[in-house]
C-alpha cells in the first residue's frame, strides 16, 4: 500500500528529511537549466529561488507547500534579448516582470482570477506548456548523451553516459510502481543516488573541481539596465508563468 501524506500532517525529521532532499533535487535541475541555458548564472537563480520560496512560505503562512523556481517561458525571451541587448538588459527584462507579477497580484486579490481564464484560456497555457516542454526534450536528450557531437560518432551500447541515464530512468520507473514504505515516497530521490553512485563506477563522476572551488563565495552580482525592447521580450510573458502558478495551486488544493 502507497504511503500518503496528509496535507496538514507533520512527519518526524527522519521522514521529513529525505523528502525535503528528493525535493531540492527534483528542482534543483530545472532551476539552474534555465540560467545555464540563457547564459545566466545558476548561483544567482539557486540564491533568488531559495530567498523566494521562503518569502512565499512566510506570506502563506506555511499553508502551501510550493517551491519557487525559474520558469521555462522565459528561456526563449531571456535568450533573445541577452543576444541583442546584453545580459543587463535582459535582468532589467526580468526586473520589470517581477513587477508585472505584484502588479497581477495585487489585481486577482481584488477582482479574482476569472478575468485571467478569459485572457489566456486554459487551452492557450496548456498548449504553451507542451511547446516549451517539447522545446526541451532535445536538452534533456542531449544530456543523456544521445545525440553526438560535431564530428563525432556514438556507440549507443558502449556508452556510459547512455548506460547511466537509462539505469537513472529505470531506477526512478521501477521505484514509483513497486517501492514500499518510505522509500514509496522518495523514488526519485532512490534514483538520484543509484545514478550517481552508477556514474561513479562508469568514471563519470570528477570531484576536482568540487575539491578546488571556494566553500563559501557570493555569487557574482550584475546592475540591471532598462531596455523597452529588452522589458517588451520578457515582462509580457510574466502572465503565461502566472497561469502556471495558479494552475499548480488549483492542483494542490484538490490533493
């Protein structure tokens, strides 16, 4: 029988820690994939990401268990508008959509969000959603290392890096179908170390540059510029991320 949690129900910190780690892990990919991806710096997206999701939590009162994190739809815009108007102008882009969000806020608080189904109907979003993901699918190809470099050629069986992702995959597949207890919960997590230990012994895993990178260290900061062609790329499609936050609360309200 699957383990379910309640939403108000409180584990031990033996329960709650692995669960909170499956947690970071599993987003932990995406948020540093959208800064990796536009050219911007992961450690600046883990820090906003963390310094976020704290201040969501405080302000709902710990009464919705969501994670704020970097957002798909920006990729293209982000990507676009670094090329043509410089890194600055597009955090200056990003800056100006955070407003649009405080701004939406402050509107679905008086009026609700109905008026928002009628701007972007739930069909626009879905279909946006399944463009971004299928954008995506190349990336997350690519990273299993299946498709070759310039000039390269791959041997599918005699890959480590495919061995390694379809061991991963497997893993975290079997996991959610036929783990039990605790550890039905925490599949993903299960996958993350069997992968990474499978990695290790294929000799994929370099701890140098861990070994050699500074513990503590801020992360590099960046004045942002205004550019109206810059803000016009990125703030609109602040609205398409705000349909798929209240998409995702109107799922944890039915759990």
């Amino acid at each position: 029988m699957r383990r379910i949690i309640d939403v108000e129900e409180r584990l031990p910190l033996a329960t709650t820690l692995p669960l909170s780690l499956q947690h970071l892990f599993a987003m932990f990919g995406a948020t540093i994939l959208v800064p990796i991806l536009t050219g911007l710096n992961p450690s600046l997206a883990l820090l906003g990401s963390g310094l976020g999701t704290f201040t969501y939590i405080l302000c709902t009162q710990g009464k919705i268990p969501a994670y704020l994190g970097s957002s798909f739809a920006f990729i293209v815009p982000i990507q676009v508008a670094t090329k043509y108007y410089g890194v600055s102008a597009a955090l200056g882009g990003c800056f100006v959509a955070g407003l649009v969000y405080v701004v939406v806020a402050g509107i679905i608080k008086k009026i609700g969000t109905r008026w928002l189904d009628r701007l972007l109907p739930p069909v626009v979003v879905g279909s946006v959603v399944i463009v971004i993901g299928l954008a995506l699918a190349g990336t997350a190809v690519d990273m299993a290392g299946l498709i070759p470099k310039d000039g390269e050629t791959i041997n599918l069986l005699a890959s480590p890096n495919v061995w390694t992702s379809l061991f991963t995959l497997a893993v975290a597949v079997i996991g959610s179908m036929y783990f039990k207890g605790i550890l039905s919960v925490i599949p993903i997590l299960v996958a993350i170390i069997a992968g990474y230990v499978f990695a290790f012994t294929q000799g994929l895993v370099d701890l140098t540059p861990v070994l050699e990178a500074n513990w503590f260290a801020l992360p590099p900061f960046e004045t942002p510029s205004f550019s109206l062609p810059a803000i016009l790329l990125i703030a609109p499609v602040a609205v398409v991320s705000i349909t798929e936050h209240i998409g995702h609360l109107l799922v944890t309200e039915n759990i």
